[in-house]
C-alpha cells in the first residue's frame, strides 16, 4: 500500500522542487551550485532506483517499458535524467496494453481525489494570501526598499501557487486515465479542468474581460466543501462575496424592469405620434386640391412609418 504514495511523491514533490532548482540556475551557475544539483540528482536517482526494484514484483511487465527507454546510446543529451525519468504508474499504465492489478489502481485513484482536493485548498491559501499582502502593500508600505522586499515575498507566493496548480494538473491528468478503467463517473463535475489564466483568481478579481456587473467567481470557490470549515477568513470573504453577487443581481433585476417599462413607452409613443399624424391630415388646409392631397399623403406615410416601427419593435421584443 506505500508503494504507490511513494511512487507519487517522486513524481510530484521531489522531481518538480529539483526542476525548480533548475531552473533557478542562471547562465553563469558557479561550481557550487552545479554540485549541489548534481547531489540531489544523485539522491533522486538512488530513491527511483529502489522503488522500481520494488515496483516489479507488483507490475512485472514494466520491465519491458523500462528495457525499451534505457537502451545504449552514445550521446550523453539522450541519458534520461532522474527529474525526466518514467516512473510508469497505474495511471501512466492505462493508455499501454499492459495489465495492472485493480486494487494498485483504485489505490492510486484515491490517493489522487485526496491530492486534488490538497492541491485547490493550497491555491485557495495562496491566493488569499497574496490578496492580502497586496492590501496590506497598498495602504502600508512606502519607499522603494519596502516594496521591494514585499514585491519579492509577493513572488515567492505566486511560485507556490503555480506549484500547487501543477500539482492539481498532475492529480487531474492521472485522475482522468483511471476513470476510464476504474468506470468512475461524475467526479469530473467538483474537479474540473484548470485554466492557469482564468481560473487561478482570488474572489474579488474579474475575469480577463468581465465588467463589475457580469463578474463570475471562479469555479475553485465554488467547490464542495468550501467555507465549511471554521476559517473566520474565508467565512468574511464569502460573506462579502455574497453581498455583492446580492447585490448585482438586485441592481440587474431593476435594469431589466427599467428596460420593460423603456420598450411599453416607446410603443405607447409612436401608436401616439401615428394618431396625431392622422389628424393633422383634416386639421390643416391649403389652397389647392392638390396642395390638400400632398399634405395628406405626407401625413399619412408619416403615420404609417411610426405603425411599422411599432410593429417591428413589438416583433423583437416579444
């Protein structure tokens, strides 16, 4: 039963903190610091080792998976690395004709619902977080040398944040594959498809795009179990949430009412303007027959020009 957590551990934790590590190497990366990158490969590499030794007496047939990615090669950039290596889970199992117990799968699935469940509630922490140092930035901090420093603690959330929702898109990837062997149905409705653009928001920040009026919180808010605990936090931020989609929607409702009242005028305006058109044709006279006549067919095709109107109006908006 711990082979499994173990294996997930490798392939979430330890691989993507050693790529961050990585990646932190600028272009002049002193001895020291390849040495230390170099010492967690080792170590990464020995811990991969044993557990792939204990792996095939579970699934013997990753053998061959493993036989096939490790052939000899001759050019040093084609040796996988351990923070590259497969690992060859159930889940990266499923799309392979090889079989694999069904009790390692519903194990990994577990472990997985839990993981996503983990990772969101991390992001939602986060992005509070960073909400609130924002504020706190804005109305306290002043001077370059202040700024600076929170701009940098600002930074090391956000990185957090994005490794909570790789670590999301990590469980939903595997989540995804076992589902279709496991006949697992419906938990795609409470953990959906994560937008890092759109979707990773705090709850008073709009979509790319939204209007005050038409703001939508993020579907990670709207998750089973949110705001059931006791965070006083989270329990104010709701709260004020709430009033505001309350009121949105309060102020919407008196838009539309306002509108309905609008097209009622303006059909009662031009039945209106069309009867005074046809009374003018009998109130005024000219001195001729014909002048009489151009001024009744002028009035006339005025009042038929606010009928059709009407009537188109009415059409539309029925």
């Amino acid at each position: 039963s711990i082979t499994i957590p173990v294996g997930c551990t490798f392939a979430d934790v330890n691989r993507r903190r050693l790529k961050v590590d990585i990646g932190k190497q600028g272009p002049h990366t002193t001895d020291m610091q390849m040495g230390t990158v170099q010492q967690q490969r080792n170590v990464l590499q020995r811990k991969i080792d044993t557990w792939k030794h204990i792996q095939t007496l579970y699934t013997p047939a990753v053998q061959l998976l493993e036989s096939r990615a490790e052939q000899p090669s001759h050019s040093t950039s084609d040796v996988i690395k351990p923070e590259d290596s497969q690992l060859w889970l159930p889940s990266a199992l499923c799309s392979k004709p090889i079989p694999c117990n069904a009790r390692l799968l519903e194990t990994e699935w577990e472990l997985r619902y839990a993981q996503a469940g983990d990772a969101l509630e991390e992001i939602r922490q986060y992005l509070r977080l960073r909400d609130y140092m924002y504020t706190f930035k804005r109305d306290w901090l002043g001077g370059q040398s202040a700024n600076t420093r929170a701009q940098n603690a600002l930074s090391r959330v956000e990185a957090r944040a994005t490794a909570a929702a790789e670590k999301y898109h990590a469980a939903h990837t595997a989540l995804s594959s076992l589902a279709h062997m496991l006949g697992k149905v419906g938990w795609d409705h409470k953990y959906q498809v994560l937008d890092r653009k759109n979707d990773i928001r705090g709850m008073s920040v709009p979509k790319r795009g939204e209007s005050e009026g038409q703001r939508q919180l993020s579907w990670i808010w709207l998750v089973e179990g949110v705001g059931d605990d006791e965070d006083k936090v989270i329990q104010d931020s709701l709260r004020v949430e709430w009033c505001k989609a309350h009121a949105r929607s309060m102020r919407w409702a008196e838009e539309v009412g306002l509108l309905q009242e609008e097209m009622r005028r303006v059909s009662c305006f031009l039945r209106w303007h069309a009867s005074w058109w046809s009374t003018k044709i009998v109130e005024r006279t000219l001195g001729t027959a014909a002048d009489n006549e151009g001024l009744g067919a002028y009035a006339c095709r005025q009042a038929q020009l606010r009928d059709d109107l009407t009537d188109c109006f009415e059409k539309k908006w029925a």
